[in-house]
C-alpha cells in the first residue's frame, strides 16, 4: 500500500529530530529549477503570486535566496518532521515507535509544489510554494504542466499491479497525478461530521482525520480496503450506505 498526502505551510525547523536516518528527495534537481526561478521573483512579486502578507513574503523571499544544495542534516531536515499542519498532528510521527519509521518511509509519499515527491525521511529546506501557484517556468505555465507526469511515472514505479494506492491529500495536490497515468485505482476516503442535520466535510476535522488514518494504517499494517473500512478513530465510522465506488466514506 502507498498512502499520498499534502504537504503544510506550517513549519518547524528548530526542534530536533530524534533519528539520524535520512534519504535525499528524488526530484531535487527539478527543486533547483524551480528555486532558481523563485530566487528571481521580489518580495512584492511573491505577495501578489502567492496572495500572502507582506510579512509572509519577506519570509519566503529569504528562504528562497537561502535555499542551497547539497541538502545535509546540517542545512535540512527530514519532511516529516518539518510539516506541522493539521495531517501531520493527526500521524503524530514522534509518538510513532521506531520499528514503525521504516514503515512510514516505505508506504508514505508527500506531494509538494517544490520537491515534487517525497519520501517522510526526505531532508527538505524551508519553503512554501503550494501546488496551484500559477508559476511559469522555462515553457510551462503553471506547476501541473512543470511536473506533468513525472509524479505519477514515479509512483507506478514503486506500485505492485495488485498494490493499493490511498489518496489522503486535498484536491489541489492529487490533480498533480492525472488518475489515466496512474496504474492502479485510487481510493479516496473522504471524513464527514453531522451538522446542522446533514453529513459535510469540515475541513478541519477532515485534515486531522486524514493523518489520523495514516497513523491508523501504519500502526496495524493495513493492506486491504476491508481493513482501511475497520477505521475507527476519533468516534469515525464507516458508511456504506455514503460511500460510492472508490470513494470511502466514513462519518461521526
């Protein structure tokens, strides 16, 4: 099973990792194209690319002159300790037990506007470019047509014919892997809370319950579709009656 999942503007590059394994993202030299890029683009061009304060923009700015290879444990740290979002407190990677990590590493893969791909123990550098911006490089006009299908060519490298594939990541990020290119079904599991007399995504609860379904497969070594249906956590159930083809529904 692999499990894909969205990235989070949250970061935390100042905490220390309790692990010395690391591995190097598989599209860095993609990553440098686009920071070369990035690196080009003035506090005010990324306010107004990225809709974000100018104070988030200074703070971009910097990261992207400060971005540098060769990644080391010195200048980088692992993905899935740096994301802090709401998937990520949901997986609570540092409650995970050791033997756990090389599991995490093998099923889990991180969508991201930069880095393309990544595995969790990926050393990544402080960054923020979401996978709709509409960044023009070189003779691509947007992030979608710069990754095309090298996404999804590196997923089906690594996926059985038999091997299910999980999307845990919002809509802005799967549509980085056209499901024509892919070579297995994507299943989606989809969270909705009862309110105001009717089952609905709210969002907040739908981040933390995405990671909460990461840390559920890799804790019990779920493989199938009836195990990923046993999902329980935070009062979650399955709904067979809401759930529609490859999309699983589970409600609370």
């Amino acid at each position: 099973m692999k499990i894909i999942i969205s990235p989070a503007k949250s970061l935390d590059f100042e905490s220390k990792v309790p692990t010395e394994l690391y591995t190097q993202p598989r599209f860095l030299d993609k990553s440098e194209k686009l920071n070369k890029k990035l690196k080009t683009l003035s506090k005010n061009k990324l306010s107004d690319l990225m809709k974000i304060s100018a104070d988030l923009s200074a703070l971009n700015y910097d990261r992207n002159q400060n971005w540098e290879t060769p990644f080391t444990t010195e200048n980088a740290k692992q993905a899935i300790y740096s994301f802090t979002g709401a998937v990520f407190q949901g997986i609570d990677v540092n409650s995970l037990s050791e033997d756990k990590i090389p599991v995490l590493q093998d099923k889990l893969r991180i969508l991201s506007g930069l880095y393309g791909l990544l595995k969790p123990l990926d050393l990544i550098q402080p960054y923020r470019l979401e996978m709709g911006t509409r960044l023009k490089v070189g003779k691509t006009e947007n992030l979608y047509k710069f990754w095309d299908n090298d996404l999804a060519n590196s997923l089906n490298e690594e996926l059985k014919d038999d091997e299910l594939l999980v999307n845990l990541a919002s809509t802005e990020y799967f549509k980085a892997l056209p499901k024509k290119t892919l070579k297995v079904p994507m299943i989606t599991p989809v969270f909705k809370d009862f309110k105001n007399g009717e089952y609905k995504t709210i969002m907040t609860y739908a981040k933390m319950a995405r990671g909460y379904m990461v840390r559920y497969i890799i804790d019990n070594n779920v493989e199938t579709i009836e195990d990923l249906k046993g999902f329980n956590i935070e009062n979650y159930r399955f709904s067979e009656e809401l759930s529609s083809g490859n999309d699983l529904v589970f409600t609370r």
